[in-house]
C-alpha cells in the first residue's frame, strides 16, 4: 500500500495517511458526526472511480452548480472538522483551482480525462486535525 503526507496550506500539521483506509484519524463513529460518513463517501466513490483508469487517465471534477460548468484535473481533498471539503487542483491550460464546500452542498461528476503530465495524477487525501 502506499502512504501519502500532504500538507494543507490551511493547517500547520501534516498527517500520513494510508490510501486503502477510509478510517478518519480523529474519530470513529459516523452515526454521531454524519460529516464523517459523507467525507468517507466522497474518498471512497474517488477512490473506486480512480482505480477504474488506466495510466494515460486521471481524475477530473466537473462541477455544474454555478450556471456555467467548471471542470478541474483534482490533485487533492482536504477534510475539515469544520464540515468543509476542499477541491485542490487545475484547469487544464494550467490555472490552479481551488473549490470549497460545506459537505451538506457538495454534487461532483467525476469524469476520467487525459492526463496533464508524463505520469497520470492520483488524488490525495488530507484529513485535518481537529
């Protein structure tokens, strides 16, 4: 399995975290924080959706809920306490983009592009201490 450290530039603290493991480090019990459950939803339909493409594809958000559609190459998802998720990534002529959403909001259509680089990206996960 493969591990990823990812700092946030929202929080000082870098943490590990194993790619497989859809556990929080910070909790446990989704029946009393439905925020963890649906974070849990959204790494894993990324993940299934990830492990699905071949080497020449990467992960793609397309977001349809501002009038116009935006769609991003994603490189990470970050997790707060604070019932936020944040969409790091860029546009594909190279704009970096970052899209925030309280987790009651968050619609995503995940769509498989042709990557950026010599090597497809995966998505990283950040989970951020409380």
């Amino acid at each position: 399995m493969t591990e990823y450290s990812v700092a946030s530039p929202f929080y000082s603290s870098t943490h590990s975290f194993n790619r497989f493991q859809a556990e929080m480090p910070y909790a446990d019990d989704t029946r009393s924080n439905p925020f963890l459950g649906a974070c849990r939803a959204v790494r894993t339909s990324i993940e299934q959706f990830e492990a699905a493409l071949d080497g020449d594809h990467e992960v793609a958000i397309h977001l349809a809920s501002f009038g116009t559609s935006a769609e991003f190459h994603a490189t990470h998802v970050c997790f707060s306490p604070s019932n936020v998720i944040t969409f790091l990534g860029q546009t594909s002529s190279g704009e970096k983009v970052q899209f925030v959403q309280h987790v009651s909001q968050v619609s995503l259509l995940l769509k498989s592009v042709r990557k950026l680089h010599e090597t497809a990206t995966r998505l990283k996960f950040q989970h951020a201490a409380s």
